[in-house]
C-alpha cells in the first residue's frame, strides 16, 4: 500500500472512530439526563450501563478473533451499523423506555463501540509498514488522544440536544448522522483490512505472547484504578462534598476528559528525547511509577485540613496528564507488540482485559465510596497503579522479544 493510500485509510477510519465517539459520548449524557429527570436515582442509573461494560469484555475477546477472520472493514462497520440499532431502539414513546429496553440497548452499544474501538486501532497496524515506529506512535496517540476529547464533546452534545429538542427526537437525529457515516465506510473502507492470511482458531482466542499478557494485565490494573475514584466516588464527592450542582460537576468532567484527550494526541512530542527514541517497556514503568507519587500525594494531601476543592481540582488536573501519558504509551505498546498477521486478536485479547477493569473499578468505586470515601478509593487507585508498575518492569525492549 502507497503512503497516499495507508494515509487516505487512516483519514477513514479515525473519521468513523470520530463519528462514533460523538454519538457514544452524547448518548451516555442523554441516558443520565433524560433518566434523572424521570426520577431514577443514581444507582437506578448506574445500572443501565451495566450491559455495556459486561458486553464490551465479550466484544474485545471474541471481536478481535472475529477481526482476523473476516477483516477490521467488516468490523468497524458492524460497529458502526450496531450503533445506528442502538440509537433507533430509544426512539420510543418515553412509556415504552423500560429498564430492560435501556440495558439491552445499551448491551447493543457497548458491543458497537468496543468493535469500532478495536478495529480503528488494529488497523493502524495494518497501513504503516514495521519499521516505522515512532510513525506509529504518533499515529495511535493521535488517534486515542482525539477519541477521548471528543467523547467530552459528546458529553457536552449530549446535554445540548436534550435542551433543545425530545430525548426522541435527539436520539433520532444522532442515528441519521451516524448512518450517513456508515454508508461512506462501508463505500470507502478498503476490504480485508486486518485479515488474517491464517484463519486463527477459536482456541487462539488467548494471547501466547508473553509481552501481550503482561501489558494485557497492567492495563487491567491501570484502568481499573482510573476508574475507582474517577465514575462514582468522584462525581458523588463534588456534588454532595462540595455542593457541586449537576452542571458543573458534568461540565467539569467533560472539560476533563477534553483535556485528557489533548495531552494524549501530544504524547510523542511530550516524551521526544534528543535521540528521538521510540518509548519501550521501561518507559511505561517510569510513568506508572510517577503516577503512583501523584496519587499517594493527592490521596496524602486531601487527608489534611487544606481546602478540598483546591487540593482536588489541582490534584486532578495532574492525574490527568500523567494518566493520558501512561495510557498514551499502553496504546502504543499493544499495537507494536502485535504480530502483523492477525493483529485484531491481540488488540482483542488486550482490550478484553481494559473491559474488566473498567468494570472492576467501577464495581469498586461505589462500594470503596459508601464503606470508607474519597481518600480510601485513592489509596486503593495507588495500590492499583503499582501493580500496573510491577507488571510493566518486565516488559520486553522491543516488539521483537515479545514472544
């Protein structure tokens, strides 16, 4: 493939991932919105996305086979087309939006955007040739970096559409646009991108790579502790703690995410060294470690009598930016881990893993939270991140020691 070509593909996909990340981020803002003004309570709410996280760890394993098989094309576009489904299934009457409605269609997403999730990122692989890694780097990071500021955009599109029209006709609005996008995929993407020139097997599900299984599990362990303090115990903390009303808390966290996501895009310019070195597996143990400092400092700091709001606000705009950076390099070292051949598997098998801890620190950061508060969930985050540390000190130099 020509560079003209690799770069118009990869103009696709990130565009598809882009559409995607919009409709998905606006979607969760309008579930809580519209189902808050329903009278659900929190944990009503919660529980509606409980599906989501529970198929996305299905997804990532068996979309990654599935990718291998039949091409990331096919699979980024059933994601996109599932998507479309999702959407038009809460174009109800609003009596008809049952809990099982809302939790099966958001099953429906939740395998959509870990399908598109796994392809766009699998085919970076695919369209730029092996030697090219720091090229790749900054591929993927522009690529993670503008999905995860976008999904702010989403939370802020969210809130935007239901004050200005019917949850309806919001969700219906969102399904047109994104069907629009899929059509161009489906005319524009090249096929038997990311096909496997072996058919894997069912039982390759499971990663052989040592590296992959290692870096699999410090991603579960580094999301996971993202998670504990950042879904429940946060939100909860700035409303009830510091009397934070809902717009500013949701503003707050979405201009978070926003950020995140920027410093993501800009991670190779950030860890550019005189030598221009493409990072390794030290390199994600150096910030994993440094992550570990920032949390046991804010967890440490907020312990005291200082001002919470400060302590906290300040506190978390450095997670921040070390977090996008660790997960910066994570997205870089599976896709350069990867084999060539079949690629969707081992990105599968490694998304699998940051399904579960999402879902464990979720799980975690409601029941931490009401047993022991906010401190209590940063500590278990630091303890977490360490691990994640640990784990990331044996991994290899380069992807050619991976096995």
């Amino acid at each position: 493939m020509n560079n003209a070509t690799a770069i118009r593909q990869y103009a696709i996909v990130t565009g598809n991932y882009w559409a995607f990340t919009l409709t998905d981020g606006a979607l969760r803002m309008l579930v809580v919105l519209h189902f808050h003004q329903l009278g659900y309570s929190p944990l009503q709410i919660a529980a509606l996305f409980l599906f989501y996280e529970i198929f996305g760890i299905v997804t990532n394993l068996f979309g990654g086979y599935l990718g291998a098989r039949i091409g990331l094309n096919r699979t980024m576009n059933i994601g996109l087309g599932l998507q479309v489904g999702a959407l038009l299934m809460l174009a109800v009457p609003t009596q008809w939006l049952s809990v099982p409605l809302v939790m099966a269609a958001q099953a429906l997403s939740g395998i959509a955007k870990d399908l598109n999730k796994m392809s766009a990122k699998s085919a970076i692989k695919q369209l730029l040739p092996g030697d090219q890694r720091n090229a790749l780097f900054k591929w993927v990071a522009l690529l993670t970096g503008s999905k995860n500021a976008l999904k702010g955009v989403g939370f802020f599109l969210g809130g935007a559409l239901l004050a200005l029209m019917s949850f309806k006709a919001a969700v219906i609005t969102m399904a047109a646009a994104l069907a629009l996008v899929w059509v161009l995929s489906i005319i524009l993407l090249q096929r038997d991108l990311g096909k496997a020139n072996n058919k894997p097997k069912f039982r390759e599900l499971f990663s052989k790579s040592r590296a992959i299984n290692i870096l699999s599990a410090a991603r579960l362990f580094l999301f996971g502790a993202r998670d504990i303090w950042f879904v429940v115990a946060l939100p909860v903390f700035l409303s009830s703690e510091l009397q934070w009303d809902f717009w500013q808390t949701g503003g707050f966290l979405a201009s978070w995410i926003i950020g995140y996501g920027l410093v993501q895009s800009i991670a190779p310019l950030i860890l550019r060294t005189k030598t221009r070195a493409t990072p390794e597996g030290k390199s994600a143990y150096f910030w994993a470690m440094v992550l570990t400092l920032v949390t046991i400092t804010l967890a440490s700091a907020l312990s005291t009598k200082l001002p919470a709001d400060v302590l906290l606000i300040s506190g978390l705009i450095i997670f921040g930016i070390v977090f996008a950076i660790n997960s910066s390099l994570h997205s870089y070292l599976i896709v350069s881990y990867a084999s060539e051949d079949g690629v969707a598997l081992d990105v599968g098998f490694y998304y699998m893993a940051n399904a579960i801890g999402r879902l464990l620190g979720t799980l975690l950061s409601g029941w931490i939270y009401q047993s022991a508060g906010l401190v209590a969930c940063l500590w278990t985050t630091a303890a977490f991140i360490f691990v994640a540390a640990l784990l990331t000190s044996v991994l290899p130099k380069t992807p050619a020691q991976n096995s």
